[in-house]
C-alpha cells in the first residue's frame, strides 16, 4: 500500500513538474510499466465520469419513462395471426414520454407518416409500434418487426414485463453504463495518445532526436495529462468544446516540443 502511494505521489510530482517545466518531461522516459499503466487508467476513469453521468441522467430517464408507457398498453392477446383487443371499443392512440413513445394503432387510425413524425424527437430512445399485422420495436432508429403470425398467445403482461425491467433493475444497468462509458474513454485517450506520439516521433526525426517509440508514448501520457483533465472538468459543466481533441493533442505536441528544444 505504501509502495503504491509513493509511485501515485512521483507521477503527481512528475505531471505538475512536466507542466510547470516543460524540461522536466524527458523524466517521464524512465516512467516504468507499471505507472504508465496506472497513469493511463486513471486518465481514462476522469474522461468516462461525465460521459457516465450524462449517460446515467438519461436511463434514469428513461427507466422512468419505461414504467410510464408499461401502465398504458391496454389488456390484449395475440392469437391466430391477431392483435385481440379484451376491450373492443378501445380506440387507437400514440402516447410519447420523452424518450419512450408507444403506438397502439391495431384499427390503423394513423398513417405510417404520421407515426413516423411523432418518432422524430432526436431524445427518443424506444418506440413501441402496434399495427394492424405486426410488432415494431424502434431502438433510436433501428426496427424489429414482428408479425402476429409468429407471436401467437403472446399477451400484453409480455410487453409490460420487458419495459418494467428496463424500470427497476438500474443498478445492472447503472454498472453497465460506467464500464462502457470507462471503455469509450479508455479508447479515446489511447487514439489521442498515438496521435501525439505519431507526430512527436516525426517532429523527433526533424529535429535530429533518437527516441524509441515507447518512451515517446510515455511522455505524450505525461504531456496529455493537465489539458484532458482541463477538458473533463469542462465536460463536467456540460461544456464539450468542439475542437477539444485536436487541443489536447496540440497542448501535448507543444510540451514534446519545447521538452526536446536545445
């Protein structure tokens, strides 16, 4: 435990004094293995922290919205190729949360343009379409359509199952939303990296410097520290700049260079 606090303390020292000193990130040559690595994840975990939170704001959005339309589908059995309504007099309609939209339109009282406007809303995430031959599940915008003929004495306790799973069970979900948001950002940092060391390792040949590649990956770590946890925090007030990428690998580029310069 000991030895792991100080390796966290001399990457610190080795980030602050880098970013202070330009100089001071030829050190970063002789960063071992170990705290390379740990350097990457904790870069990693800052990024995916208002990727998550952005993402969790919308499930828990969404679990909500997921209960909601579970109340509105009416009693129904599929049977011999049909949607049987247990109430016969109810009417066709479209009822939309903010990212959850249900279409019950079995009497086909709606055209298939108006549906498809009232699925227009960039924040949808489910749709669920009723029509008079087949089931429609829109996810954003990709369909799955199932006919009534393969989805006999399929009932609407079915339906209202599935959406109250997305409802109750967060946690699985919470817990699934942070390793994809830490994999995405663990992805970005990587890019963003090798896109500093690509060009660093030909700015190096232009200035006549021999460094092997790998040690040059250990400095754009160092040097790509201060402007990505700069842009996280940004990220953090749902600031999201639009060259942040590019910056970032600039903000490294400059830091390599005046290291090497004289």
């Amino acid at each position: 435990m000991m030895q792991k606090a100080v390796i966290t303390i001399s990457i610190v020292s080795l980030v602050k004094d880098s970013f202070m000193d330009p100089k001071q990130l030829l050190g970063a040559k002789t960063l071992k293995k170990g705290s390379a690595f740990l350097l990457f994840i904790l870069l990693s975990l800052t990024v995916s922290i208002p990727l998550f939170l952005d993402g969790y704001a919308t499930l828990q959005k969404f679990s909500a919205d997921a209960g909601v339309i579970a109340d509105k589908i009416p009693a129904f059995t599929i049977s011999d190729s049909e949607l049987r309504l247990e109430d016969p007099t109810e009417k066709g309609f479209i009822y939309k949360t903010d990212t959850v939209l249900l279409a019950f339109d079995s009497q086909e009282i709606y055209t298939q343009r108006e549906i498809e406007k009232e699925m227009s809303s960039p924040v949808l995430i489910l749709s669920l379409v009723f029509s008079k031959d087949a089931f429609t599940l829109y996810a954003q915008d990709v369909p799955f359509r199932l006919p009534y003929e393969q989805a006999d004495d399929i009932t609407d306790q079915s339906f209202k199952k599935l959406l109250r799973n997305f409802s109750s069970d967060q946690l699985f979900s919470g817990v699934i939303m942070l390793l994809f948001s830490l994999f995405i950002s663990s992805f970005s940092v990587l890019l963003t990296l090798l896109i500093i060391a690509l060009f660093a390792n030909v700015l190096t040949g232009f200035m006549r410097k021999k460094l092997p590649f790998r040690e040059i990956l250990k400095m754009a770590l160092v040097a790509s520290v201060v402007p990505v946890l700069f842009f996280s925090l940004l990220n953090g007030f749902d600031l999201y700049p639009m060259i942040q990428d590019e910056a970032i690998a600039l903000i490294g580029m400059f830091y390599f260079y005046k290291a090497l310069k004289d």
